[in-house]
C-alpha cells in the first residue's frame, strides 16, 4: 500500500470518528480538521509515510520496533504493506488501538501490529531481535539518550538500521516557540501514572542534525539518508500544487546548507549499526 493509498484510507477512518469516542485523534492529527492548513499538513504526514516507505518498507523487514508509537498509524502502515512491529508507548493513544485494528481489517492485517505500555528503560529486550526501529516524534523525549541509544545498538540484528522522524532543532522559529514554552530546561522528571513513578523526560528536547549525528557515532551508527522537510508557508501551498512544493523542497535543501539548517521544520535520517566498531 502506498502512502498515498494509505492517506486516503486514514482520512476514511478519522471521518468515521466522533469527538467524545476517539481518544482525541482528529485533534491530534489537525489535518482532519480540514480549514485553510490541511493541505500543507496533509503534505507534511504524506512526506513523512513516504520516508518510512522508502527506509522501511521496500526492504521488507520481518520485524520492526516502533518506539513511541502514540495511535499506531505509522505502524498501522508497516501492517497494510505486511510488515510486523511491535510498539512501544507510555501515552494513553494506545486505547484507540482496538477500534483503530477495526477499521484497518478492512484493508490488510492490522493484527500485525502490537503494542506494550512500558518503560524502554526497564524493559528486557532480546538482543539483535530487530531489523528496524521506527523512532517518530520520539527520540527528543528519550533521556539518558546515551542509554537509549545503546539499547537500539543491542536489539538491532547486524546492519540493522534506526529510522528517525522528527523536527530539526535549529530551526530558528521552533527555537523560539520552545524557549518561551519550556526556557532552558529541556530534561526534566515527571510522574508517570502508567508505571506509578518518576522518570526522566526530554521537555522537547530537539536537536540539530550534527547534534544527533554526533550523538549516533559516539555509539556506534553510520548517518545516511538525510532529509529536511517542511520549508513553505502554508500561504504557498494549495490542492494544485502540493506534490511540485513537496519536490521543490527536496532539492531546495540540498543546495542552500544556511536555509536546510534554520529554515526547515522536519528532519528525517537512518542509523545504520555498524558492527565494526
């Protein structure tokens, strides 16, 4: 299934919601609330899917470790393509789970996807079990990085790769709406109420690209496939011209190294483990 099937499907299914029965998933995913923005961030989610499908879905894995999962719609799309994964989440999406599985039957295997409540921090994982980790809008909250990085080095198989979506933290705007909402505090304690205790938590704790390549070599990653996403005002993007936006923006970056590092929103990598190290 295409990432272009599969949106199309997803929009079915948030359609099919009402507010008081869906866990607040159309107001998580705010292209459903269609308005001026949806194309722009219909355009965002599809770039995204796109990424995955690229990275992950055309080598068909046998399994994929979905490391803060939220609703389960990325790996939702690993099932339609075939793909088995296991999730892993501390959020309260996971009780839409269930009636998400419902709707996704229709259309493939949804029973290919499977989620835990728990801890990567205490959780005993087998070692090289993983071809692939999935780890979207996920990996500024993980503190100690330095361990959680470790943990994915362990469960991936050799040449096993971790696949990254998440937001660029150069980006002088983000830095601007995240300085006012949480200053300089970017690692903090909070208590769980899933494991009844404290743990600690990146606050938004976004990176650059060379911050998070650094961090990757130190234990033991190859960095490739780098994308930046996200550089057009909503104002540019319409209906008509969304896909010819989406390929100007990937060339765009690739030229201008001040524009790709402050100007755009998303960025997406792969780490592969290399074992040689």
């Amino acid at each position: 299934m295409t990432p272009a099937e599969f949106f199309e499907l997803f929009e079915k299914e948030l359609d099919s919601y009402n507010s008081d029965s869906s866990y607040g998933i159309k107001d998580y995913y705010k292209f459903a609330q269609k308005g001026l923005l949806y194309t722009w961030r219909k355009a965002y989610l599809l770039q995204r899917l796109e990424y995955i499908y690229e990275n992950i879905v055309k080598y068909s894995p046998s399994q994929v470790w979905d490391v803060g999962c939220g609703f389960g719609t990325s790996s939702l799309f690993l099932a339609m393509n075939g793909i088995s994964s296991k999730g892993t989440t501390l959020e309260w999406y996971h009780k839409m789970l269930p009636e998400r599985k419902k709707f996704w039957n229709q259309y493939g295997n949804a029973e290919l996807f499977n989620v835990n409540i728990e801890n990567l921090f205490e959780i005993s994982i087998p070692k090289e079990s993983a071809d692939f980790i999935l780890v979207q809008d996920t990996l500024h909250h993980l503190e100690p990085i330095d361990e959680a990085l470790r943990i994915f080095y362990e469960t991936l198989r050799k040449g096993g790769k971790v696949v990254v979506v998440d937001d660029n933290g150069n980006n002088i705007m983000q830095r601007m709406k995240l300085y006012l909402y949480r200053k300089n505090n970017r690692v903090i304690e909070f208590y769980d109420e899933n494991l009844k205790k404290k743990i600690l938590f990146g606050n938004e704790n976004v990176r650059s690209y060379s911050q998070w390549a650094s961090l990757f070599h130190k234990s033991r990653f190859e960095i490739s496939n780098v994308q930046f996403i996200r550089f057009f005002p909503p104002i540019v993007v319409n209906s008509n011209n969304y896909k010819s936006i989406m390929d100007v923006e990937k060339k765009l970056w690739q030229k201008s190294g001040f524009l790709k590092e402050y100007f755009y929103w998303g960025l997406d990598f792969v780490a592969m483990k290399n074992s040689n190290k």
